[in-house]
C-alpha cells in the first residue's frame, strides 16, 4: 500500500502538469493573471496537501483555501 508521501508527490506532479499545460496553451496572451486571493486559495490547498498528516489542521488549510477560492470566483462575477 502506498504510503502518504507517494499522494502528496503524485498530487504535487499532477498540478505542476495541468500547470504546464494551461501555461503553454494559453492562446490570449491579454488575459489578467491569476489574482492575489486566488493566489492565496492555491498557496493554503498546496499547504494542506503538504502539511496535513491526515490531521485537522491540514483539512483545515484546505477548508480555508477552497473558502478563499469560492469568495475570489463570487468576487470577480460580481464585477461582470
């Protein structure tokens, strides 16, 4: 049975990859770059995943970054 170190560094290289790839097909090149709330969102999911033995205080970070994610997306339809 794979250990949580083997998840943590197959989530790491998954989101590198779709990193890459959105990076490298991104046809409009005038599009805003990602906002620093988004940013943040990123930043605590990626904390979570690293940090978080399975405790709360991992599920926590993530809990916040998907609240700061949904907030940023409600913000910037708002502004439409």
């Amino acid at each position: 049975m794979p250990t949580p170190q083997t998840y943590i560094i197959i989530a790491i290289a998954v989101l590198i990859v779709i990193g890459a790839i959105i990076f490298f097909k991104r046809k409009d090149k005038k599009k805003e770059p990602i906002g620093r709330l988004a940013g943040f969102a990123f930043g605590f999911i990626l904390a979570g995943i690293i940090f978080g033995n399975g405790d709360w205080f991992g599920y926590s970070l993530i809990g916040i970054g998907v609240v700061l994610a949904v907030v940023d997306i409600v913000v910037k339809l708002w502004k439409k």
